[in-house]
C-alpha cells in the first residue's frame, strides 16, 4: 500500500506472527496501535493461553507451543537486558528438511 491510507492503516494495526514447535506459522492483524500492543505484550507473554476472536470464529494459542513471536510494525521502546538495539537481520529463520 502507498500513501496516506497505508500510513493510517499502520498507525492503527498491529501484526504479529507467530512461530510453532512444529514449524507452522501464524500471523494476525490485530486492531491496537504498536503503542497500545506494547503495553499489553510482557502479560501475554506469561498467559498459557491467547486468545483471538476472528470475524469468522475465535482462535486460541498454546503459548508453550509458541517459539517465536515478530511484531510489526517494531516496538522500539523495549529495552533492557537481553535487548539489541539497532539489529538487522542477515538471514531469514530456516527450517531444517531432510528428503
């Protein structure tokens, strides 16, 4: 998307993918802000349970189950140990297929 509409769009959603054990993914847009996603996320991340309620049904994720989550757009404000500001990413997560 280009222009204002996509800007907007941003602003005012957040998507999150979620990686599993099994290597499937997941992603949603959920209709906070970054700012709003940021507040919430350090107790999600302690519930066993997420729960997303979909137009179409509701969808419920065994966090145990979870081993990566990506945010975006980022949440620069996270800080502390563990953190890495300013990071890139040389590769992209590959799973590991033997034929």
């Amino acid at each position: 998307m280009k222009g204002s509409f996509a800007k907007y769009t941003q602003e005012m959603n957040t998507e999150i993918t979620f990686y599993y054990i099994d290597g499937n993914t997941e992603s949603f847009s959920l209709p906070v802000n970054v700012q709003q996603f940021q507040a919430q996320l350090q107790e999600l991340l302690k519930q066993p349970w997420i729960t997303f309620h979909l137009m179409d049904e509701t969808v419920c994720i065994c966090t145990e189950k979870v081993i990566k989550i990506e945010i975006k757009p980022p949440i620069n404000k996270i800080q502390g140990e563990g953190v890495f500001t300013n990071s890139q990413r040389i590769t992209a997560l590959q799973r590991n297929v033997n034929r």
